[in-house]
C-alpha cells in the first residue's frame, strides 16, 4: 500500500512564505504524478500544483502561479511545495496525492481529483493579514 503524510503547514503572515512536505512511502513503481490540493473550510477541494515523478514535468493552477514551487526528490520519496507571496486566500488545508499508472502512454489529467488513487490526511495552512 502507498502511505502519503504531509508537514510543514502552519500560521504565517501575508508574503510571507512556508515550504510543505509530502513523504511517500510504498511501491514507486508504477508512481506517475504526485499532486497538491487544497480546500478551505466549506469549500471544494481545489488544484494546486502537480509534477511527473519520473520526468519532472510540471503543472500549476492559475491563482499560484510565479508564487508556488512544486519539486520532489526522488531518493527521498519526497515532494515539496514551496509557497512564497502567500495570500489570505491561500489559507487552507493542503493535501497531497499520489497517481499511479501500470500501463504504457499515461495520461491522466493531473488537475482532476479522480485522477489520484492515494490521499494524505492534510495539513493546514493559514495566512493571517
């Protein structure tokens, strides 16, 4: 099974910045996007950032763009996401997700929900004004 448990949230003040951690645990094989989400009280759970394990590729949602950083290092098992120029709206409770594809051409959208098999249990984030 694939364990995913995120760190690094927490309370800040806006433009300020904060770096999040996921540590991936299990099978790498097969592994093929690892994504960040958010949701805030009451609201949907929404795209944040997402990059190919293997290849490196990113994605980003529009609202982070320029101001967040996704990465990960392979020989760790772990992702990052490095959130400068933090916003009030930014305050929320990052997950992290894990896509896994076992078979040849994957193309899962990595901005949709359903394209993740594993899910962390999230960390907060708040940015005060």
């Amino acid at each position: 099974q694939v364990q995913l448990v995120e760190s690094g949230g927490g309370l800040v003040q806006a433009g300020g910045s904060l770096r999040l951690s996921c540590a991936v645990s299990g099978p790498t094989f097969g592994r093929y996007v690892m994504g960040w989400f958010r949701q805030a009280p009451g609201g949907e759970r929404e795209f944040v950032a997402a990059i190919q394990w293997s290849g490196g590729t990113t994605y980003y949602a529009d609202s982070v763009k320029g101001r967040f950083t996704i990465s990960r290092d392979n020989a760790k098992n772990t992702v990052y996401l490095q959130m400068n120029s933090l916003k009030p709206e930014d305050t929320a409770v990052y997950y992290c997700a894990a896509d896994y594809c076992l078979a040849y051409g994957c193309n899962s959208a990595p901005e949709k929900l359903i394209s993740y098999d594993y899910w962390g249990q999230g960390t907060q984030v708040t940015v005060s004004s």
